[in-house]
C-alpha cells in the first residue's frame, strides 16, 4: 500500500465505515455568528471527488473537482472562484517515490503558473510545503502538524526572501478529549478566528443531526450549564441562565454584542429564575420562577436608565400563571402553562395597554404537553419543543415542531428532522444562527439547516 493509498484508507471510521461527504460549519467564536461552509465529497475507496465552499449567505466561494489517476491518486483539480464562470486548474504530480507531491497551478490554458511543492510522511500526509512564483523563485515555506490519530493540529507559515519577514502561526484547539474532532477553534498567532464544527455522512450509518456549534465559547458557554437564551430584534442583546446545584433556581445573566465579542452582566436583581426572556427591542424583560412546591410565577421588568424596574409580578396581577415566556413585537406574551384550563401547553395573553387580557389557549395537543414555544409578531408560525414520553430524547416524534396557527382550531404541526431534541429555540437571523439549549450548552446550528417553512 503506498503513501497515498494510506491516507485514503485512514477516511475509514472505527467500524469500518467510510465517510461519504463532510461538512465543516464555520462560526465567528467571539460572536456566534454563522461564516460559511465547508463540503467535501468522497467515492466509497475514499478518493476526494469535490470540495465546494459557500460564504454566510450561501454565495459560493470555491467549487473544487478532482480527476485521479490509475493508482487512485490525485492528478488534476478544476475549480471555479467566487462563482466564476471560467475555471482554474491545478496539475498534481508526484515523485518516484511518492513523499513528494507538487502542485502547479494553471489559471490561463497551457500557461503554468506558481507551484507549491509537499513533503508527504509515510501515510501521504503534506508536513512540509514550499511555495514558488512562476519564475521559481521561493516566496515561503510551511510546517504542517499531526497528532497521533491524524487530526491536524495546525501550521507554521514563513515568508522566504521579504525584507523584514513575517510568519504566522496557525493552531486549533480541539473540543474533543480525543479521537477524531467534532468541533475546533482555529486561531492565528493565539488570536482565535473561526469556530469549526464537523459533521459527516457514512456508508452504513445514520447522520441523523448536523453538530452544533457551541455559542460564543469561554463567554456564554462555560463549564457550567448554560440554558434558557433569548435574543432581541436585532441579535445584539441576549440573556439566558446558568444552573447551579437547584436546577429550579437558575442564575440570570444579560448579554451584549460589541465589536470585538460578548460582554455579559449578570442581572443579580431579578434573583433566581426558572427560565427567562428578552423583548424583541430589548427593553423588556420577563422571567418565570418555580417554588420548592413547583409552585410557578411570571414576572417583568423594564429598563430604567442603567438598570432595571423593580419585578412585577404578572401572575397576581393578570392572573398569568406559567413559565418558558416569550414575547412578541406587539407585546403579546406567549408562555407554557402546565395546568391551563384547556390543558397542558402553550397559551398567549394578547397585550391590553400595560397589561394583559386573560389568556388564551394556542397549541393544547391531547398527546403531549408541548413547552417553550417562540414566536414573533405577525408570523402564523410557532415553535414549540414537544415530548411523548418519559424519557425525552431524540427520536421519531421528540423534538422541535413547527406549528402552523392558521385559527381553525386545529393547527398544523410537523417535526423538524434536522435537529435533535432541545428547548429554548429561536431563528437568530442578524447572526444566520438556528439557537437551542440541550440543559448543557446553547448552541447553534446555521439557519438553513433548521429546515424551517418546508
């Protein structure tokens, strides 16, 4: 088996299982915000076949096909740039002995232009690389690193011959404790730049979800559990909750997106919360709280200057019995009431003023009690996290739904296949973020992959 064929072989997973595509999802780790996609298909022998990349929007980047040769290896890539019309090309051969693989790269018919020149080890993996101008001359040199399993671990980049000279230092911080990466920081010279999440389809088995990205990393997402987000309007303010020993009595915190990333505040004021929300122009606040008795309240606050209004308590005021609120741009407050009068599920009080008329069932279903629903104003569409069982994890009907309120009585719902249980939804569209807790973390997934409006 020669070099090359190694580092086809080593696509094939634990239990022999060969990877047919990979998608690799990039976030800005500061922000959260979705940056693009990375795909990448294989032949079941584990030959490359193409490679696309799209930015946030979907706007293609970079569509990559590979021809090989009759051993199997790489010889020729046509490619198209930034949804170019007019392809490039790239000619791959390799040295008698294959530790050697160069690179030429043809962007006008015939016409060779610069060349990189890589120093595979005994598996075909590239450690070193060289790269030339079209007249020859050497402008830099790069050391590629691996650990023992085959995941990278970053590169060196020097410039050769620049007055003054310059290298980069590119390393990823794996989220795995090990085994291959899921998801990955990419940093420059210690400064982290993209958040990398893999998700991959196989011969023999399933991918049911796409992996999701941990939000903002080392800011909102900590060793702790961090559950319960809410974003405003325009994606720049958010809060959401951390557990501690009483998951019943969770610690609320306030977010801010400034330029370089979040700046969090805790909002020591409210006192412990079950779970909470932010209005969508962030300048109200509700939160639910459950008692050792599980007895349940609703609240709201409202910014004053700096801080916040004192609470008040909607559930003696309004008789707003519930928890998991949300509120829309019109100021109707949607929320889970477990013992409402029609049943077990999502209720609004439509906004009367200041306050709020009675409550009204919206989406009571005899077969589950569908909890934390979102929603905004003017949209017939809620989301709601429903189980049908004890147990609650993914599968056939556990799971986010899509519901349909056209005011018949009789709504239409279906389940999102693309995403695995969780609670605390909402589309995040200024970010191109799909946002979810699963009671550990809150992630993300991009916004297209939510499958929502199918």
């Amino acid at each position: 088996m020669t070099p090359l064929t190694v580092a086809m072989a080593a696509i094939v997973l634990a239990a022999d299982t060969v990877t047919l595509e990979q998608r690799v999802d990039l976030f800005d780790p500061a922000t959260g915000a979705f940056m693009g996609t990375e795909r990448t298909w294989f032949d079941p022998d584990g030959r490359r076949l193409r490679l696309e990349i799209t930015a946030e929007l979907g706007a293609p980047v970079l569509l990559f096909f590979l021809r090989h040769d009759e051993r199997g290896r790489e010889s020729e890539a046509i490619y198209f740039e930034g949804g170019s019309a007019e392809p490039s090309r790239e000619v791959f051969t390799y040295s008698a002995d294959e530790s050697l693989k160069t690179t030429t790269y043809y962007s006008e018919p015939g016409v060779a232009g610069e060349r990189t020149e890589a120093d595979l080890d005994a598996t075909g993996r590239e450690i070193r690389k060289r790269y030339y101008r079209a007249d020859g001359t050497q402008y830099g040199e790069e050391d590629v690193l691996w650990d023992e399993r085959g995941n990278q671990l970053g590169w060196d980049f020097r410039y050769v011959g620049r007055e003054g000279g310059a290298s980069f230092r590119y390393r990823y911080q794996k989220f795995d404790a090990e085994g291959e990466w899921v998801r990955r920081i990419r940093s420059r010279d210690g400064v982290a730049e993209r958040l990398e999440v893999r998700s991959r389809i196989t011969a023999s088995v399933e991918t049911k979800f796409p992996n999701a990205a941990p939000f903002a990393p080392g800011v909102i997402n900590t060793e702790r559990s961090e559950t319960s987000p809410s974003f405003s309007g325009d994606g720049k303010t958010m809060v959401f909750a951390r557990n501690g020993d009483d998951w019943t009595r969770k610690e609320p915190f306030i977010g801010y997106l400034e330029p370089k990333g979040w700046r969090v505040e805790p909002l020591a004021q409210l006192g412990p919360v079950y779970n909470l929300t932010i209005s969508p122009d962030a300048s109200t606040l509700f939160f639910a709280t459950r008692s050792d008795d599980d007895a349940r309240a609703l609240f709201r606050v409202r910014r004053e200057g700096d801080g916040w209004s004192s609470p008040e308590n909607l559930s003696e005021r309004y008789g707003l019995v519930g928890t998991y609120p949300c509120v829309t741009e019109q100021g109707d407050l949607f929320f889970f009431d477990a013992d409402g009068a029609a049943g077990s599920g999502i209720y609004v009080a439509a906004r009367d003023g200041d306050g709020f008329t009675m409550a009204e069932p919206v989406f009571v279903p005899s077969s589950d009690a569908p909890f934390d629903g979102y929603t905004s104003a003017g949209s017939s569409t809620l989301l709601v996290t429903r189980c049908f069982d004890e147990v609650c994890l993914s599968g056939p009907e556990n799971g986010i739904w899509e519901v349909q309120l056209d005011g018949s009585g009789s709504p239409k719902a279906r389940k999102l296949p693309n995403l695995p249980y969780a609670w605390g939804v909402q589309p995040v569209e200024s970010l191109g973020i799909f946002v979810f807790t699963d009671g550990d973390d809150i992630l993300a997934v991009p916004l297209a992959l939510a499958g929502l409006g199918r």
